[in-house]
C-alpha cells in the first residue's frame, strides 16, 4: 500500500501544478530558440508549445536539429554549445537558470526516454541499483519503500516478472523490455513532461506498436505531456497533437496534426509525407514489376531452400533456431523474410551465406550447393553471393577510404587487372549514384545514406547474381531509406539482380518485395506473393505483424483531459 501511495503526488501539489482551462498556460513554451556549436548555428528561431496532457512530435530526417532541441530543453548540450532564447517550463525560464537551480527540474519534472537502451543503461550495474537512483527522485522519502515503488512501476509499464527485471543486468533482458525499463524510470518520479527520443527506432515492428502504445496510455492515465521525436511522419501523426516540421534547424510547418499530415503545405513536409513507407505502399512499383518481369521464367529458381533445421546447444539446452525451412527465390526478383527478434531470419542467413552448416536439408544458389562445402569451396559460391550488412557505421574499416573499401573485393579474389580494378570501382560507385570525388574519404566523411551506398557498391562491384540485404536500412531516416530503396530497385531492373531482404518493417517489404516468408519462431508460418500476403493474411501471427504498421491515423486527435478540469466538471455538474 505504501508504494501506491507513493506513485502518486500530494494532492494539493497535483491541482495547483495545473492551471484552470480558462488560463490556457502551456506547460512548455519554446520562443526564438537558437543553438550555436562553437561558431555554427545548428538551430535557428524555433518555437513551439505543449499543453498539460497534450503531445507534440518533432520530425524530419537527420541534422535537422530535433535531438538538439531535445537536449536544449533538458539542458544536456554538450560542452562548447551555447543557446538562446527562452525555454519556459511551468512559467519559468528554465534556459537561464544555472545547472544547480535547474538540476531539480531533470528528471522528477521532465522525464527522459534516450533512443538506445544498449546505450542508456550500465551494462556491470543491475537493473534495480539504477532504478534506485529514479526512485530517490520521488516524493517517496523512506528509501526502505523505493524497491517496491520500482517493482509496481515495472509492472506497470509491462514488464511480467518485475522481480527478475530488477534483478537482472541490461544484458539479459530483449531491446522491448529495455526500453519498457527506460520507460519506467523515467515515468517513477511523475514528471509533467517526458521527452522521447526516437524511443522506438531500433524495435521490431510489434514491439514498436506496443511501446507506443505504453506511452500514449501512461500519457493519459498520468496526465503527462509527451514531447516525442521522430524522422518517421506515419508514427507522429498516430501518436500526436502536434507536430512541428524541421529541415537544417528551422521550422518549416507547424499546427495541429490532422493538417499537418493531410495536407501539409511546405514542400519538405510533403516528400517527408511521400518518403514513408507505410503511407505509399505502391511508391516504387514503376520500378520493382519490371525487376520480376525480367526474370523471364519464374520457375528457374535462384535460391532454393529446402527441409532446412538448424539447432544450437545453448546453457546445455539445444535450442531449434531454423525449424524445417522451405522457400525458393526466382531469378531477378527480391524474396523477403520477415519476423520479430529471435524468429530465425539471422540464423537464414547466416546458412544460406554458408557461415553455418544446417543438422538437415539443402541449400542451393544459382544451381551451386551451399550446404556440406569446406571454406575453400565456399569461396566459389561468395564470388556470386555477397551481403549487405545491417548498420553502415560499423560494417565498414574506419581507417581505409571509400576506394579501398569497394576494391578489396576485387584484389582478394584476383579480378582484372590494376587498371580494371579502378575502373570496376568507379562503376559499381556510379551504379549506387555517387561521385569519383568521395573516392579519397573515409566513413567518417560520409553521411549515413553516403554509406550505405558504398556498402552496396563493395557487394556490387563483384557482379554478384544474389545480394542478402539484411536490414540495410534500420539505421537510416525515411528520406535517405527511400533514396537506397530506389537504387537498390533500379539496380534489379537493369541488371536482374535477385535479392533475399531481411527485415522487421513490413511497409518496407511491401514497397520492396515480390514475395515473402512469415518466420515465427524459427518456423515459416506463412508463405507467398506480398500481395496475397498483404491483403488476406492466413496466419494470425501474420496479422499481428500487419496490424502493427502505423497507418499515420489516430482514433482522436483531442489531448487528454486533465486532472484538475475533471474535477471542476464534476464540481460544476455537482
């Protein structure tokens, strides 16, 4: 009982920290704000305001300054960067208080829920021990209460076992149920605010849906405001009141969210609107159709899977991860594999690149065996087969330049000589639409799409037949994932790629895909064109996935009711 009372703030304290309806204060009022990093202005003159209950979205792509704002309003810049201007939170201009005045504010007012729970947490520290330091930010003063305050929070946002939470070390818990714990800790002390920074950008889709949905519900039963930053408009406008448009740190359309998302008005909030997937299922077909019909005869299969299992012994326990797989890939068309985290799609791969070797079945790729080869033979089959990682920023040697990194290939299987190595280089770099000018830099000089293209350049340059794409986009804004998904597609047009696409975002795969394999614990569930998948699913599990694409539409766009409202209605009604 003393931990529920103690989620709850004194009630005296609770009403007057809401003002009357008539006053119509905003909990935040960002004005004129502006943010230097030494000499350069990142953001410049924006404004914005966020009512008690309500939630406002910050969106646009990278560099756009939205977690710069984010930072600016919890007053965590980093060091050498200045802003000006006001923050006004609750009637106080928190921008010029210094850190010790402002310090109360962070945390018990203004929540904060990072964007990498890896990155956000101790990983040699219990989840318990750090959830101490949220609790000592509660009205909760005996610290005796804290563990079970912490305990009922967890369940709460959740979470089953709060107990074996508590208990556990971040690495012992799934990425849903980090960020679920990051949640909680920031909600234990009550804030008025809680800022969310891309809370969901590396979650699969049904786990996405449902951490959303945990915020929007705490939002309302808590009358907390939500400050949530996005790149993705179809998640904004789900989610909330406002949104607030951003390009190079300025505002470029702001207002109420049914108008800013039916009908935006500024031309960066309509190729926002045009470069998500969920919103624009059909976007490329113009380029995707002629990619199949290419192919010629759909029965000759490219890749061929069949009565696949795959097992590993795991704390003495033998674990199914590929359950009997069958599916086959026709020349010149893109095959998708989709699932939550730990469905079997990493372990797919993994034996049809023949970095694994399966207890049954067969694997074949353009009429070559995977399965039962040693590493000599193997490479034979790399020659043909070449894979796209997941994350640009670590797949590629920070210390080689772009160069080096799309010609090692080459030199490692002895293609062509020097001369027509360089000129294979600047080919496969032209193919993925980048200049002879980026030859000479490194990763670091590139920016994340940048990237990405020069990984698919490094798999290109090879000529391959199949290209395993695996999740080349999760680490990219909407913008710079439609300008991959069309080089990708328009590279299957003109040279009858086949592609084998592992991914979590099923608005992605329809844009992208011709076919699809449903896996759900190591086991396709599901099978066939994207189209016939798409529209009548068969398996629930299938449905669940699909029912989890944000279709940008909100049941009520109204902000919550208020505390203190509520009871001046029932004291009128009375």
């Amino acid at each position: 009982m003393a931990s529920q009372i103690a989620l709850k703030k004194a009630p005296t304290q609770t009403l007057f920290a809401i003002p009357s309806p008539s006053a119509a204060i905003p909990l935040l009022r960002v004005q004129n704000l502006a943010v230097s990093y030494g000499r350069q202005e990142v953001v410049h003159d924006v404004g914005f305001e966020i009512g008690r209950g309500e939630s406002l979205a910050l969106i646009g792509e990278s560099g756009s300054g939205k977690s710069t704002i984010a930072k600016a309003v919890l007053r965590l810049l980093p060091n050498g960067a200045t802003a000006s201007g006001q923050i006004i939170f609750d009637k106080q201009d928190v921008l010029g208080l210094s850190e010790r005045r402002f310090r109360p504010f962070r945390g018990r007012e203004i929540g904060f829920v990072p964007q990498d729970p890896g990155n956000a947490l101790n990983p040699v520290r219990t989840i318990g021990s750090q959830a101490l330091e949220a609790a000592a930010l509660t009205d909760e003063r005996n610290p005796a209460l804290h563990p079970a305050l912490i305990l009922e929070t967890f369940a709460k946002v959740g979470l089953d076992n709060p107990q074996r939470v508590y208990d556990s070390y971040p690495h012992q818990l799934s990425g849903g149920m980090l960020q679920r714990v990051l949640i909680a800790l920031a909600i234990l002390p009550r804030p008025s605010l809680l800022v969310a920074d891309e809370p969901t950008s590396a979650l699969d889709v049904t786990i996405q849906k449902r951490i959303l949905d945990l915020l929007s519900r705490l939002q309302q039963e808590l009358d907390i405001s939500l400050l949530l930053i996005t790149h993705d408009l179809a998640i904004a406008a789900e989610r909330a009141n406002r949104l607030v448009v951003l390009k190079n740190g300025a505002v470029q359309e702001a207002g109420r969210t049914s108008t800013v998302f039916s009908s935006p008005s500024s031309t960066y909030a309509k190729k926002l609107h045009g470069d998500v997937p969920a919103l624009n299922p059909n976007r490329y077909a113009g380029l995707r159709d002629p990619g199949f019909s290419r192919s010629g005869d759909e029965a000759v299969a490219k890749i061929s899977v069949k009565d696949v299992t795959k097992r590993f012994a795991v704390d003495g326990k033998v674990l199914t991860a590929v359950d009997g797989i069958s599916f086959s890939v026709a020349a010149g068309t893109t095959h998708a594999l989709v699932g939550e985290s730990g469905s079997g799609k990493t372990t797919t791969i993994r034996l049809l690149l023949g970095l694994e070797e399966p207890e049954a079945g067969s694997i074949r790729v353009a009429g070559d065996t995977v399965t039962s080869k040693s590493h000599s033979s193997l490479i034979s089959v790399w020659r043909h087969l070449q894979l796209v990682y997941q994350n640009p920023f670590t797949s590629l040697d920070p210390s080689w330049k772009v160069e080096q990194l799309i010609r090692e290939p080459l030199d490692r299987f002895k293609i062509g000589t020097p001369a027509e190595r360089t000129d294979a280089v600047r080919e496969a770099l032209a193919n993925v639409g980048l200049g002879d000018h980026l030859l000479r830099r490194k990763p670091s000089a590139l920016s994340g799409g940048q990237r990405q293209r020069v990984a698919i350049a490094r798999a290109l340059v090879l000529k391959p037949d199949v290209i395993v794409l695996d999740e080349p986009t999760s680490a990219l804004d909407v913008s710079v994932q439609a300008d991959i998904v069309e080089v990708l597609l328009s590279l299957q047009a003109r040279l009858g790629l086949t592609y084998v696409f592992v991914s979590h975002d099923l608005a992605l795969v329809r844009q992208l895909a011709h076919t699809v394999s449903v896996m759900q614990r190591g086991r396709i569930v599901e099978h066939g064109s994207v189209t016939e998948v798409f529209a009548a699913p068969k398996h629930d599990y299938t449905a669940s996935l699909l029912a989890s694409i944000p279709s940008g539409i909100a049941e009520t766009r109204e902000a919550p009711v208020s505390i203190l409202q509520r009871v001046q209605r029932k004291e009128h009604v009375g």
